[in-house]
C-alpha cells in the first residue's frame, strides 16, 4: 500500500524466504514465488504494480553490526515487522540513536479478533509477550518505550507456542533458518499479519502527508472489567459518602474516565492497567460532585493515602497535574 499510494523509494530487508507455510500471509506471493527470498518477491511483484516505484531488496536479518549500512541514507520512516526479540531490540535501538522515525508491529500470532487492533506507544501494550520482553531489554538500554510507536492486538492470546516433536529436541540446531533463532513456531491465522501492515501503512501516510492520527491508544475495558470497576466505585460511595445504590457516574462514563481521561493509567504514578497492581477509580475532591471531572484512577496503596490524608497527601505538583488533566474535559454539571 506504501508504493500504490505514492512512496517513491522502499528498502525491504527480510532475510527469510518465501514458504508453502508463508503463503496464507505473505501480501503478494505465490507457488511460483516458493524458494525466493521474500523480499525478491515482493519488489517483482511491486515492479509489475507501481514500475516506477524504487525497491531495493536486501535479502540479510538485521543485527547491530549491520545497522549502518542497512539504516544509511536516513529512511523517512521505518516500518519495524521483526517478530524475534534479539533482532528487533537492535533494530529500535539503532533507529533511536539515530532520532529516525519508526513504528514497530508486536506479534500477530495467537490472534483473531481485528476489533482489538491498538496503536499507541510501546508502553501501552497489554496481554503481548514480545512487547514485555522489549519494553525490558530497551530499558536496559536507557530508551524510553513511550517514544515508540507500537501497533499491537489488545486481545487474549488463545494458544500458546506449538511444542517441539521428538526430533526437534533431539537435534535442534538442525531445525532453525538461523542459529540461535526459535525453532518453536505459533499459529498465525492469515488475516492477522495483513491488517497489522495495512494499519502501519495508514498510520505513516497521514503522518507523512501532514494529517497525523491521534490513535486511541488504550485497550478497551471487557464489559467484565467496567462492572467490577462500577461495583467497586459504587461500595465506596456509598461506605464514604453515603451514596445509595445508584450512583451519579454512569458505566458508560466510567469507560471515557479509564480510556480518554486516564489513558489506563494510574493518576499519581502512571502504573499500567493489568500490571502488577490493581487499579480503583474513586471520587478526586470530596467536595465536589461525583461527575467525569472529578475522578481518578489510582493504585491500592495510592488509594489508601487519598482515604487517609485526602489530596493533601500528595505532592503540590502532583495535584497541580490532575487538576489540570481533569479540566481539559470541561465541567460535566448539569446546567440549571
């Protein structure tokens, strides 16, 4: 889609070639194309398409020692599809230093619903073993994982890795394209791979034609999810404040707070819905009404000290911050 819609130049780096197995995803092979590297196949496919469209196939994995030549030039853009975890922390960090512009694809496998498709920064994703392991040896380095543009499914995985048979265990370096790659492969339903790219190809023609998106960048709350988060906010009201049963927010309000508001994070700390602390909403000023401008998404402990100390409990910086957060959406009463 990046040469049909005008990209005069394109760099394709892959060192894998076309397969029988890779051809329910690959966007343009066929039986012919089995053997070829993929990247040969695509520029001959991409030459009968858009001829006057530069490719340039390099059929050779990316690795750090190599990321000068394969990065030279300054690409406008970097579209990362690596899918193992050494090669793509060398790729992200390489494109880092050299302040170029990259959005990275977290896995596709194990995945089937496109309504949980998210872009947003690698800190954001949820529910994807890749982006754990990345965020981590990126960390290490020193690199920031909210700069990176990620997209990513918010989806559950429902399989696992597929096991070794009894000869792979017993000879697997015989099994790999490359040493010390996984030889363990996970089910990739066709369709998957095909809408990650399309997304990626969306997201950096608007950015390179001056309209950037604004992606909605946090997984949606489960039905599940917000009536725990409504039951819960619901028995503090009415323990706190003495509330009925009905409180004044709404669930559907409750989804605007968590998504739009507070981007799934917490308000004081920035911790991360589904890490390792759960997350409350629950009412900011004790003066003021119970309405989207006046809530917070906090941790136990950061729940414990607003209950404790009220707002006077947290830095002045802190409380300047929500405040402000908070204002950007308005006042939500109702006018007289």
């Amino acid at each position: 889609m990046l040469a049909r819609s005008g990209v005069g130049k394109l760099r394709l780096v892959d060192f894998d070639n076309v397969t029988l197995s890779s051809l329910n995803r690959h966007a343009v092979a066929t039986r012919a194309d089995v053997g070829l590297s993929k990247v040969a196949a695509m520029r001959r496919h991409l030459h009968e398409i858009v001829p006057d469209c530069e490719v340039e196939d390099v059929a050779v994995m990316f690795e750090a020692d190599s990321a000068d030549e394969l990065l030279e030039g300054n690409p406008t853009y970097v579209l990362d599809c690596i899918d193992d975890v050494k090669t793509k922390c060398a790729l992200l960090e390489a494109v880092t230093h050299k302040g170029l512009k990259v959005i990275t694809a977290t896995g596709a496998g194990a995945k089937a619903d496109p309504t949980r498709l998210q872009i947003g920064s690698l800190k954001d994703v949820v529910r994807d073993p890749l982006a754990t392991k990345i965020r981590y040896f990126l960390k290490k380095k020193d690199i920031s994982s909210s700069e990176i543009t990620t997209i990513f499914s918010s989806e559950k995985s429902v399989c696992k890795l597929l096991p070794l048979d009894a000869e792979q265990v017993q000879n697997p370096e015989e099994f790999g394209n490359v040493e010390n790659f996984r030889i363990r492969v996970i089910p990739v339903l066709g369709t998957m791979p095909a809408l990650f790219g399309q997304s990626m190809a969306a997201y950096v023609l608007c950015d390179l034609a001056g309209k950037k998106i604004n992606p909605e960048a946090v997984a949606r709350l489960s039905r599940d999810q917000r009536n725990k988060l409504y039951q819960k906010l619901q028995q503090r009201e009415h323990v706190l404040f003495h509330e009925g049963h009905k409180i004044e927010l709404e669930k559907d309000e409750i989804e605007f707070v968590y998504q739009e508001i507070w981007r799934g994070r917490s308000s004081v700390s920035g911790a991360r819905n589904g890490g390792h602390d759960r997350l409350y909403l629950a009412r900011w000023r004790t003066d003021r009404p119970l309405h989207p401008d006046n809530v917070v998404y906090l941790t136990t402990k950061e729940l414990a000290k607003l209950d404790k100390d009220g707002i006077e409990g947290f830095e002045p910086e802190i409380v300047a911050r929500i405040d402000a957060r908070l204002s950007q959406f308005g006042s939500w009463a109702v006018p007289e």
